[in-house]
C-alpha cells in the first residue's frame, strides 16, 4: 500500500512519525509559538474510502488494523505534548483527542451519515467535477471518500475549544489555553 509498509513495522513508524512531529513543533517554539494545541489524528479506518478499499473488520464498522495502527501514533503523540510541556515551561501544549471523540458523538450531532460520502466521486479521491453533491450535505460526515465535511470539523473544533469531557482533551481545552495569561 505504502514504501513504509515494507520499511517499517507499525510501531517503529508510529515512534518516527511522533519524533518528526516533535522537533517540528519545537521549531514552532523557536518561532515563537507560546500556545499549541495538537489535534489527535482521526478514525482513518472508518473513512468510507479505506472501508471500500479493506472491509470492515468482523464485528466492526471499521478497519480496526488500521485505526489500531493510528492508535499507537495517537499514544506516542499525547507523549510528546507532556515532554513539550516539561521541557518548555514559557509554553503550553495541549493534544485534542479527536480520535476518542469520534463517529458516535459526531452522529449524536445530527451528522447522521458516516457510510458514504455527500460528492459522487467516481471510486477516487475527489468529487467528480461538475456533478450535484447530495442535498442535505449538513448530515453527512464525509464530503468524499477521505474528507470531513465542514460540520464535521466545526463539530470537532468546538468540542476541542470546550471539552464536554475529560478524555477530549489533554491537559486543558483550547478556550482555557487561549484565555491563559502566558504564565504556565
């Protein structure tokens, strides 16, 4: 599927992923940045593009290969927040568990179709130029195959700017990171 399928195991590439991903925010530090905060990488084994692509899992509306391998990068980048946070004590850090937030709560918010995609898009990545998407696109959590539509990331936005729980964010919200005096 991937080269990095034949050059790493899942684990040893989620360790590079998250290493890469913290020197890059350290160098958002070195520019300057006081207030991050990291959203979590998604359910990319439910995106109707990789269910086509694989099939669900038995007794399972998703891929759990997939996101299980995404749930090892998620560990390791919640890590990485808490050694930032550790290491730079003039800036904060925050990691956004859009994972643990998932489909069911998106559902729960109206956002009632997860299966498929609003776009006709041909078997491909993207809609297919010139044709009608669906009527009622503000009920669908996919535009495409692969992509949230705007609800859905507004949905997901709002639950990282005021978490409804303690698990949707680790160790404050947005709105608490914002309204910070800059004293950590």
């Amino acid at each position: 599927m991937y080269l990095t399928m034949a050059k790493y195991k899942p684990d040893e590439y989620a360790s590079q992923l998250a290493d890469q991903y913290s020197q890059q925010l350290k160098t958002l530090k070195q520019y300057g940045a006081r207030k991050v905060a990291v959203f979590r990488v998604g359910q990319f084994g439910c995106m109707p593009g990789v269910l086509a692509m694989k099939g669900a899992s038995p007794n399972s509306s998703c891929v759990d290969e997939i996101n299980n391998q995404v749930w090892e990068f998620n560990d390791r980048l919640m890590l990485v927040v808490d050694d930032l946070n550790n290491e730079f004590p003039d800036a904060k850090f925050t990691y956004i568990n859009s994972f643990g937030i998932g489909w069911r709560d998106l559902t729960a918010s109206n956002l009632a179709i997860i299966e498929s995609g609003c776009c006709d898009d041909g078997k491909d990545m993207g809609c297919i130029p010139s044709t009608i998407p669906c009527e009622n696109r503000y009920e669908y959590v996919f535009w495409d195959r692969f992509h949230p539509t705007d609800p859905a990331n507004a949905f997901l936005a709002r639950r990282g700017y005021v978490a409804e729980s303690p698990s949707d964010v680790h160790p404050i919200d947005i709105r608490t990171l914002a309204s910070s005096d800059g004293t950590f």
